[in-house]
C-alpha cells in the first residue's frame, strides 16, 4: 500500500512541474501588451495645429475709389462731388499746354543729342588738352537724359486725359483719397498724395 502512494506522489509532482511552465509562459505573452500606452503623444502632436490657425488673421480689405460720377461735360470729362466740371476742364487745358510744350522740348533735345554725334562721327578733329570730345559727350547725355524725362512725363499727361475721361483723375492711385487742388494745379499729372509720394523718376 505504502508503495502505490509513494508512486501516486511521483506521478503528481511532474503535473505540477508541468503546470508551471505553462503559467509563466502564459504571464510572458501576456507581459507585451502593456507598451500600447505611449499612443498619448499623437494628441500632443495635434494640439500646434489648434495654434497655427488661432494666428490666421483676415487681410485688410484693399481701399475702394469712392468717387461718385455726377456727369460728363462736352468734351467728355467726367465730374465728382470733390472735383466740379470748371476745375477739371481747367485741368485738362493745363495738361494739354503741358503735353505740348514737354513734346516740343523732347525733340530739340533729341534734335541736340544727335547733332553732337554727327560732329563726333564727323571730321571735327580733337586734341587731348582740350577735353573738347569729352564735353561733347557729356552735353549728349545729358541732352538724352532730359529727353527722356520729358517723354516720361507726357505718358503721365496722357494717363491723366484718360482719367479725365474715367472719372478717377484727382485721386491717389494708392488710397484713392482725393489730391489737394494745390497739387494738382502745380502738377497737373499728379497721382499720388504729398505724403505717399514716393522717389524716383516720373513720381509725382
């Protein structure tokens, strides 16, 4: 009897043994689960999207022309509430006695220009000591120069007798705020306010 209970016992030791690997290779397969917790930080990474969009600003609506036709003379200017049909016919005759007078200057000066190169090119002979040819080619360029400043100024005139026609003449091309008569009255192709004017060639 003694014997069949000692080989009970021996045949029951081996099934815990056995049991127990079982266990613990269950607790390993089970152990990799925990590492699913670092999906936090997807969250964070979508929160600076809420703050790109909180700093989109709207733009500044860009200045609307507010002059207001209130008819056409004639000649086929158009009148506002800020400048009356007598100033702007004014203006007009003030322009075209502008245009002309720059036109006639354009091509003296482009007359000069030319005949100093002629006289260059020519049998005019000159000596080192004299700086003769250098004067010469200074007067040329400058004589072009202004040429081409008075050229400029008459695309401004013509740009101004068209907005004569349009009715915008008298306003800033840039705030569309309306030009003091003075200024116009000095320059009569002025498209800019005093204070928005800015340097260069041909700005007015």
């Amino acid at each position: 009897m003694a014997k069949k209970l000692d080989t009970a016992a021996a045949s029951a030791e081996p099934a815990t043994s056995s049991a127990a690997p079982k266990a613990k290779s269950s607790a390993k397969s089970a152990a990799p689960a925990a590492p699913s917790a670092p999906e936090a930080p997807a969250a964070a990474k979508a929160a600076p999207a809420k703050k790109s969009a909180a700093k989109k600003v709207a733009p500044e609506p860009a200045p609307v022309l507010a002059a207001v036709v209130k008819g056409e003379t004639k000649d086929g200017i158009k009148y506002t509430k800020d400048f009356d049909a007598k100033f702007l016919t004014a203006q007009r005759k003030l322009l075209l006695e502008a245009r002309e007078s720059l036109t006639g200057q354009a091509v003296r000066l482009e007359d000069e220009a030319n005949s100093l190169i002629d006289d260059e090119m020519g049998d005019v002979q000159f000596d080192d000591e004299s700086g003769e040819g250098d004067t010469m080619v200074v007067e040329r360029e400058r004589d072009l120069f202004l040429s081409a400043r008075a050229r400029q100024d008459i695309e401004e005139i013509d740009t101004a007798l068209a907005r004569l026609r349009d009715g915008s003449y008298g306003y800033s091309v840039i705030s569309f705020k309306p030009i003091p008569r003075e200024r116009l009255e000095a320059i009569p192709w002025a498209t800019e306010l005093t204070e928005e004017k800015v340097g260069g060639i041909g700005r007015r």
